[in-house]
C-alpha cells in the first residue's frame, strides 16, 4: 500500500491507454510521456503496460506501507532516497519526497507489481478530458499494488536528456492545403505558453495563413496532430486530446517525438522540421 502524503501540482495513474474507443467520442489517454512510463515498467519488472503514476512538475511525498522495489523515469529530479533510472528497494514505511524537476515536465514512478486500481474500458489511466479513470491523487489517497508477474533484470538505464530548444519532426497533415505554406512552422521558433496540459501544447510564434475560409465538419484526430485554430497558431495534441475537431491539421508530429513534446515546458522554445517519416 502506498499512501499519498502530497501530490504535487498534479499527480495521476496512467498506463497506456485506452485504445480502440475512439469511434464512441472516447480518448485514448495513457501516458503523455509513453517512452518514459515504459522504461520505468522495464526497470521495475512489469510489463510495459502496467499502471504507474505520472507526476507534473514532480512535488510529490509518498509513504510506503509495504517494502517495494520503484523505478523513477522521465524529467530527472532530486528525491530521496532513491534514484533516477534504475531499480530502488523501498523499505516498509519509509517515506519518498520528489522535488521540482530542473527540465521537462513530467515524471513516471513504477513500482513492481503496478498500481491496482479497477480499469476502466480496459485501462488503469486517468483521463481529465473525459473523466474517466482514477481522479488525480489528493493527500491521503492510498494506492494497493498489484502482484508482481516480472522479475527485474536491468540495473539502469539511460534516462531523459534535457532538450534546451528541441527540433521536432513533422510531416504534411490531412489538411496543409488550407493554408498558404507550412514555411512559419519551420521557420519557428515557437515558444510554448501556460495554457499547455495533457490535451495539447499550446504555442505562441508564427502564424500559419489560411488560404480556404470557413471550417471543417468535425473528423477523426490523432496523438500529435497540430491542430491550428484561427488564429494561425498550432496545438500540438497529446494524450488526452478530443477524438474529433472541426479546425485543420497542418502537420503531425513523427511517432517517436510524441513524447517528446510530452516534456515541453511553458517557456521553452521548440522548432520543427519538414520531411519526418513516423
């Protein structure tokens, strides 16, 4: 059992999602970060899908009821008395402070054996579009840990390396003639804004121009879609973005980078590149 003492600014369990949904309105959700909440599943010994807790800007207290063995990935942080990207046994009733990471946003904690909270069409993760799944962790939440089905094998690994100013890969999306040129995303740089969160990275920067007035009948979007609304500047889309949207996708940012941008902090700047395969 662990009990949460403070979550931090925001604290929430996620797996991999709920795919397979989305014709019925319902995001996949998951991990923003999947890359990070994989290798911390990988240190610990679980399967890569198994339900860990994902941490915004870190911040986090958490008491241990029962030893465990943790691994802690993605926006490196100071915490005692464990450490980044690699297996940690936990003593029974010790107690885990998580301090402010210095770069990136989001941080993974995986214990062995999960974190066994009933699933919801199939997945353990919250989803703060829709509301389904667990809500975000509040003090005094306390979290039962599955059964261990793995054994840990790897003693560490390498983690996440801060980005200062990341160039993201992006393709033409399903809708890049409606405006002028995609040369403004390219140009950059954008800066990501405050209003940024599990739904989409907002930027601020270039302005895409429209050549097509009016706007689309909703249709179908994916993780990584850069959706741009009138005012010409792009949303990259995240975990717990809307199935359907009514402005057009300019570009989609390649598989692999999804999670990347997954670690970008208001304030930071980023810049993209045409010619990404996914």
């Amino acid at each position: 059992m662990i009990e949460v003492l403070r979550p931090g600014p925001l604290a929430t369990i996620q797996d991999l999602g709920r795919a397979g949904y989305a014709h019925l309105g319902v995001p996949h959700s998951g991990a923003a970060d999947r890359v990070s909440l994989c290798l911390a599943n990988r240190l610990a010994g679980n399967p890569e899908g198994a339900a860990g807790l994902e941490l915004t800007f870190g911040g986090a207290v958490l008491r241990f009821h029962a030893p465990a063995w943790i691994a802690v990935t993605g926006a490196p942080l100071p915490m005692r008395p464990a450490t980044m990207n690699a297996p940690c046994h936990v003593p029974a009733g010790a107690v885990l402070e998580f301090g402010v990471p210095a770069a990136g946003v989001r941080t993974y904690i995986a214990v062995r054996g999960g974190i066994d909270v009933p699933p919801v069409l199939g997945s353990r993760s919250a989803d703060l579009l829709s509301g389904l799944g667990p809500s975000p962790l509040t003090a005094g939440d306390r979290l039962a840990v599955g059964r261990p089905t793995g054994m840990i094998s790897v003693d560490v690994a390498p983690g996440l390396e801060p980005e200062e100013e990341p160039v993201l890969r992006i393709s033409p999306g399903p809708r890049d003639d409606w405006f002028e040129a995609l040369d403004p995303l390219v140009r950059g740089p954008y800066e990501v804004t405050a209003e940024s969160n599990r739904v989409g990275v907002r930027l601020t920067g270039p302005a895409l121009t429209r050549r097509r007035e009016g706007e689309l009948a909703s249709e179908g979007m994916v993780t990584g879609a850069l959706q741009v609304p009138p005012n010409g500047l792009p949303i990259i889309f995240l975990a717990d973005h809307p199935t359907t949207g009514g402005y057009p996708v300019a570009a989609v940012l390649a598989t692999a980078d999804i999670s990347r941008a997954a670690q970008l902090r208001p304030g930071q700047r980023v810049r993209f590149r045409l010619g990404a395969r996914s």
